[in-house]
C-alpha cells in the first residue's frame, strides 16, 4: 500500500512548474464562483487553451448572470465556438439563469444542488465547491481515477466508484486538492498514454498498475526488438477531434500505424497540421458524401501497395475499407455500416459484411492480414454491459452477431479474447446518460488478425482512458520479425 501522504506531497514537487488546470487558473483569478462554474462547463472534453479563450470571450460579454441572461443560445454558441459540444453547452448555458433563480440567482455550495442544474453532472459540481467555496469536495475527473488505480491506492471501475472510496478513504486534508495536483500529474507526467516513468520521482514506489510507459530510446519495442505497435480508433470526426488535442494524442500514442474511421472529412478539408504531422505519411479513403464516413492511416512505415476499398461501387461511395499492403502482411482498416435505428440498413450492412469477408478471404491466401476498425457489432453477451436490453437494436441483432461468428469461423481471430477473457472491457460509449462515466459501454472496435499469423501479436489493449470521441482507441503489439 503507498504512503498517500508522501506520494500526493511528491506530487506537488513535481508538478511545481507545470500548467496549472484552467479552472483552478480562472478560480485565482477571479473568486467568483459563477465564473468558476461556467468556465468548469466549458472545459468539458476540451482542451485548456481553447476553454481559457472561449471563457474570456464570454465573461467580456457577460460577467455575471444578468449579462448571460441577457445573451440568445445562438450567441453564447458563437462566443464560446470551437470548445467540444458546443451548441449543448451553449444550451446549458442559455438555461442556467432560470435555473440559478431555484437559488435567489446565487450559484449554489452543495453537490447536491449544483447537480440540478443544466450541463452539471457530479464532476463539475464537485469541482466547483472544492474550487470556488474551498468546501470538501472530491473532483475526480478522468486524471484523478486512472492514477489513483495505477497507484493502487483504489480499485474502481469508473470515477463515480473512485469518489465514493476516496470518501472513504483519502484523508480530508486532501479533498481540495487533490484534482488540481493529479490533472496537472496527469497531464504532464503520469499521462494517459505512455506515461513519463523514466521521468517520474514516484518509480521506484509506484504500483504502475495496467500501465505501459512511455518508449524512450534504446529500451522497448524500437526496430530491434521487430515489435511494431499499431493503434485503431473511431474518431467520430477528425475535424472534430483535431479541437480536442488530436495531433498531441496521435504523437503521444507514438505507434507505427494508426488507422482512424468516421474521419467525415476529405483530405483537402484537412488542416495543414493534419496533413503534416511528422514523421508519419497519410493515406485516406473518403466518402463521396462531404462530411459522413471515411478512414483513414497514418503510418510511419512504408507500405509497398495502397488500396482504396472493396472494389465494389455500392461500398466504396461510403470510404469505408483501406489497406495498406507491406512485405510479410496486410494492415487493413474498414469502418463496418451501422445496421442504423430500426435496422434500416441491416440489409446494406450484411451485404457490405458478406463482401468484406471474401475480401478478408482472398488477402488472407497471399500472407499475413491484420484487420482493424469499428466493426459496429458486439459479438459476445460479454461485449457489452446490457445484452439482454439490445438484442433488437442496430448492433448487437441476431444476424450481425452471426456474421461475426462466421468471419472468426472463417478464422479470423479477435485478437483482444487472447490476452482477455473477463467481461466488463468496452470501446464505445454512447454520448448520453452520462454512459462513459458510468463505463456502460459496447466492445466493437477489434483488432482481428487471421489464425495463421495471430502468434505474431505480443500485446492487445484498449486505451480507455483517450478522449476526445465516442469510441476509445484500441492497440496491439505485432512481431515483424516473426512471419509465422
Ligand atoms: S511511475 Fe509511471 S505510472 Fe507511476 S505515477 Fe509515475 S508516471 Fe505514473
């Protein structure tokens, strides 16, 4: 067990010159807890920067909640554009003097109360008492669960479980605290992906556990070791996902291959910075419908062929299948139809599906196919954490789940069953009821390799823990240098 005293104190050393979150930053500067609180609301799934300019934006028109008041939805929207979710916040936002009138137009001290009002879920009202009131509070945001289970110090499934055992157990002295010192830990040292160890004073006491730190040079998984580490990831839109850190993730994920679907964008409406990030050459397979569908790769290794597609018209208007080809293997990444609410495209789903296998087929009689992307289904009872509620629903339907079984029986393996057999592991969570932070998801992102070659994957993950969509990325570690 750790000395949370010595490690929160270790912390803070660390930490010193550091950025300090936004929330604390505008706390400092302001003490007013309406300012606090809205800046709390904008900060959700956004980064600083971008909360830290649409904050200033708005307070310069509304410094208290008779400016907001006197603002339309559309124009709180303008203000605080580009933040994540910003017509919902604008929304909230819009709502929130209506509802501040509940509390004679004064934002309120309780968990309890600030939970009543738009946009506030437990996350935001705990920061806001334990920021703007100094009263105890435990904010845990995503930082404070994830290095609170690496160290050991908890084992919780989801932040609601982290606040309630911190209740329990956290000394008082660091219920302040706490937040402000783990997301700029989090941040800056013990990050979500590849986490600075070689960096880090806690080393030789921390637990690390569930973690893969970072690589540096001459230690892991470099050419020399023949591991290659490729990631997947449902992005929900690259455009979208760019306002949210994007480019810092995909360098910190620091993979050979990263392949990206729901990209919704063409390559001419890509930034710069999307169409440059070094060190890596992209490839893309895009819709002809502006805006929907589309995948794409990054990849910093050389491949000898491209191939947009299935070589079908019907599927390949939709970008949804690239594959790269290379010496020993083919990386394929497909972006599978939702079957769609009230399984309207169920047909055109199982027609794609049927196509893809044949294709799947053929590359696997010439080598070595490793096959990556949202395949919209669970396959198993244990994919997701309600099957009995969605056998009728687009996903989880008796004949997607049948083709899933068929593509195995083909003998494609889903890679992550080799190194996890226990439920409870999702890749997608849907936007409402406050699923992600409930962890009330769906595993249909796979990495599935065919069985011939599936020993040449050393390590299969799912990054839970990278915002910024819908979906989480998923990883596995693939032998270059062992064919076979
Ligand atoms: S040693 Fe690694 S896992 Fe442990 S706290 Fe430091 S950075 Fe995080």
């Amino acid at each position: 067990m750790i000395d949370i005293d010595v490690f929160l104190r270790t912390v803070m050393q660390a930490v010193q010159d550091k950025k300090v979150p936004i929330v604390d930053l505008i706390a400092v500067q302001t003490e007013d807890p309406f300012k606090v609180l809205v800046a709390t609301i904008l900060s959700a799934r956004t980064k600083d920067e971008t909360t830290a300019a649409a904050s200033a934006r708005l307070f310069a028109a509304a410094a208290d909640l008779k400016g907001l008041a006197a603002l339309s939805g559309e124009k709180i929207a303008a203000l605080i554009y580009p933040v994540g979710f910003y017509k919902n916040k604008a929304a909230y936002l819009a709502r929130l003097p209506q509802a501040l009138a509940r509390y004679n137009n004064v934002v309120p001290d309780t968990v309890e109360q600030l939970i009543t009002l738009p946009g506030v879920g437990r996350k935001t009202a705990n920061l806001v008492v334990a920021v703007a009131y100094k009263k105890p509070a435990i904010c845990v945001d995503t930082h404070v669960h994830r290095i609170m289970n690496i160290w050991e110090y908890v084992t919780t499934a989801t932040p609601l479980e982290t606040e309630m055992a911190l209740r329990e157990k956290l000394p008082a002295r660091h219920w302040l605290t706490v937040n402000s010192l783990l997301v700029a830990f989090g941040q800056s040292i013990c990050r979500p992906v590849g986490p600075h160890c070689d960096a880090c004073p806690l080393l030789p006491d921390c637990p690390q556990r569930g973690v893969a730190p970072r690589r540096h040079p001459g230690t892991t998984q470099g050419p020399e070791t023949g591991l290659k580490k490729f990631i997947s990831w449902n992005v929900n839109g690259i455009r979208a996902v760019e306002k949210k850190g994007f480019v810092q993730v995909l360098q910190d994920l620091d993979a050979d291959i990263i392949a990206l679907q729901e990209t919704k964008a063409r390559k001419d409406q890509l930034s710069e910075e999307l169409k440059n990030i070094p060190g890596y050459t992209s490839y893309w397979h895009s819709a002809e419908r502006k805006g929907y569908s589309g995948v794409a790769i990054y990849s910093r290794l050389q491949p000898m062929h491209v191939l947009q597609g299935l070589g079908d018209p019907e599927f390949d208007c939709e970008g949804r299948v690239l594959t790269l080809e290379f010496p020993s293997f083919f990386f394929v990444t497909a972006y599978f139809p939702n079957s769609a609410d009230g399984l309207k495209r169920l047909d055109f789903k199982l027609r794609f599906n049927k196509k893809f296998l044949d294709f799947a087929q053929d590359l696997a009689r010439r080598k070595c196919v490793v096959i990556c992307g949202d395949y919209n289904v669970a396959h198993k009872e244990i994919d997701l954490t309600n099957p009995a509620r969605n056998t009728a629903n687009a996903g989880f339907t008796p004949e997607e789940r049948h083709w899933m079984d068929t593509f195995v029986q083909a003998g494609f393996v889903d890679t992550f069953r080799i190194f996890h057999q226990d439920p409870g592991h999702y890749t997608w969570w849907s936007y409402r009821f406050n699923a992600r932070s409930k962890d009330i998801g769906w595993r249909i992102d796979y990495f599935c390799v065919d069985v011939a070659h599936a020993g040449r994957v050393d390590k299969a993950l799912i990054l839970k823990d990278i915002m910024g969509s819908d979906h989480c990325p998923v990883q596995i570690d693939f032998r270059m240098d062992q064919p076979g």
